[in-house]
C-alpha cells in the first residue's frame, strides 16, 4: 500500500508553492498519507508542520511513490532518480503540456482517495540509456549524472552546436547501417518521446504500450529522409561529426543542460534496465490526454 510520497514541486510552476504543498499535506493526512520533502523545502515544512525532510536519495529510498508536480519538464526531471529507484509517480498537472501528468489539482482529492482504497493501476513506460563512446573528455552538465550511464524518458537528442551549420550523423544497428543524416541533427526517442521533440519533426505519435524506439531526423538535408521505428530490444550506435572548423555538437537528454561533444562523437542508445512506473487513476489515459491537447493546438 502506498502510505508515504515523496513531494517534488517546481517553484515556477506553483503560483504559491507553500500553499500548494499545505494543500496536498492537508489532503494526504486527511486519508492517513504522509508526505516528504527535499532538503531544499525545509522552511516550507517547518511552517506546515508534520512533514519529513530528507535529501534526493533518501526520499527515492523510503517513499512508497512520488507526487510530482509541475508540468511535463519537472517529471522529466525527476524522472531518472524516481527510475533508478523503482518509484512510482503521480504527476500533478500545474504547467502547459501535461501529457505525462495524471491528475489536475481539483482533481488531486479524487486520486488521493483512489489510491488510499487501492484503486489504482501501475503503467511501466521504458527509458533510454545513453553511453557516449567518443570522446572520453566531454564536458558533463552535472557531476551527478555519469555519461557513461545517463537515462531519459523521452529522447536523447544530438544538434549542432552554435554555428548554423549541417552536421552529418550515421546510425547502426549492430554491424548494419540503417541511415545517414545530414542536417540539424537526430532524436533517439522512447514512446513517451514521440509526443516532445519527435513530435516537432512530423514524427509518428506512438502508443506507450507499444515496445519500440523512434529514430527521428532534425531538419534532414535529403528530403528522402525518414523516421525510423526499431524494436526495443535495438542498440542504436551514433557516429556523428561536424565538418566545420571550430563547430560542435551538442548532446541533451530530456531538456537537460547539454553535454559538450566537440566535432566528433560516438555514441549508444538503447533501452535502459529502468523502467519509470506511473501511477494511473483513469483507464487508457494516454488517449484521453493526447485528444485533449490536439484539440487545444487546433485552435
């Protein structure tokens, strides 16, 4: 049974963040549920009352799930940590795209409730691993994530860097060639992933459930250039090159501060052994979400 959640909120999401996490401590307690904070959010605590304080690691370590909330940028951040541990997630829509998040705030009492009597379902959705081969010294935007073993839950994507030049991408699977990409630079995506960036190249919308990753070109300078969908099981190898003197390229995982690699890089990308557990109150909720937001960029 979950009991204990670890609270993530992104403080330029929540228009008063203290009042926005009184309110979901409020609602927990009242159904028996406790919550938890990062160290960050000591004062926070101290004036609600009643709320347990720990780091990053800790709460990964001793809460039954997590509440994220945000929009789809503060999940994706806390997606690797919530992975690695095997914690479940409960988005908490509070930003603009919200196709990961599960629940509204008025609807926060509603899912508290569902979950309080069991009355719930866990969705497993796979993340990619990606391990840069060459070069050995680039530059990593955080000393807590190792390149050799960094997870993203949509896309590992690779560009140019500042100069507005094409850069030339070659992807293999095992000892095959399955493409040659000339132009802004290439998305290696998950199912999630076909919603974000993919999505923005005229890439497929692919089902969660459906176990595959998504090879998708950014801004290809042949127009016979294609998406490409492979199995889950595929270790896809980069070998990418900017041919300017003095250009580079750029890796980014999920949004995240980009990792430096020069005018050549290899690199693998491939499903991860951490799958991201969601916590789901509705029935086929991917669906739901996917109908409401084109609706909304019809308009």
């Amino acid at each position: 049974m979950l009991t204990l959640f670890g609270l993530l909120v992104n403080p330029h999401r929540a228009r008063d963040m203290e009042a926005l996490i009184r309110a979901i401590s409020d609602a927990c307690r009242r159904r028996g549920l406790h919550i938890m904070l990062t160290n960050e959010l000591g004062d926070v605590a101290a004036n609600i009352g009643a709320i347990t304080v720990a780091n990053a690691q800790e709460m990964t370590e001793r809460a039954d799930a997590l509440i994220v909330a945000g929009g789809d940028g503060t999940i994706l951040h806390a997606a690797a940590m919530a992975a690695r541990g095997g914690v479940p997630v409960l988005g908490l829509h509070a930003g603009n795209k919200g196709f990961l998040s599960e629940v509204t705030q008025d609807g926060l009492e509603e899912a508290l409730d569902a979950i309080a009597a069991g009355s719930y379902t866990i969705e497993s959705r796979i993340t990619l691993c990606a391990r840069l081969i060459e070069p050995a010294n680039a530059k990593s935007p955080s000393d807590t994530e190792p390149l050799e073993n960094a997870l993203a839950l949509n896309d590992a994507v690779i560009t140019r860097g500042s100069y507005a030049r094409m850069i030339r991408i070659r992807a293999w699977v095992g000892d095959t060639l399955i493409g040659g990409y000339d132009g802004d630079g290439l998305i290696i995506a998950s199912p999630t992933g076909s919603t974000g960036y993919a999505l923005s190249t005229g890439g497929p919308i692919i089902s969660p459930e459906v176990p595959c990753i998504l090879i998708s070109p950014i801004c290809p300078h042949a127009s016979q250039s294609r998406q490409i969908v492979l199995p889950d099981d595929a270790v896809v190898r980069l070998d990418a090159t900017c041919p300017t003197e003095g250009g580079g390229m750029l890796l980014t995982l999920d949004g995240r501060a980009p990792i430096i690699l020069g005018r050549q890089a290899r690199i693998e990308v491939a499903k991860s052994a951490y799958p991201l557990l969601f916590i789901r109150i509705k029935q086929f909720p991917f669906f739901e979400r996917l109908r409401s937001k084109l609706a909304q960029w019809n308009i």
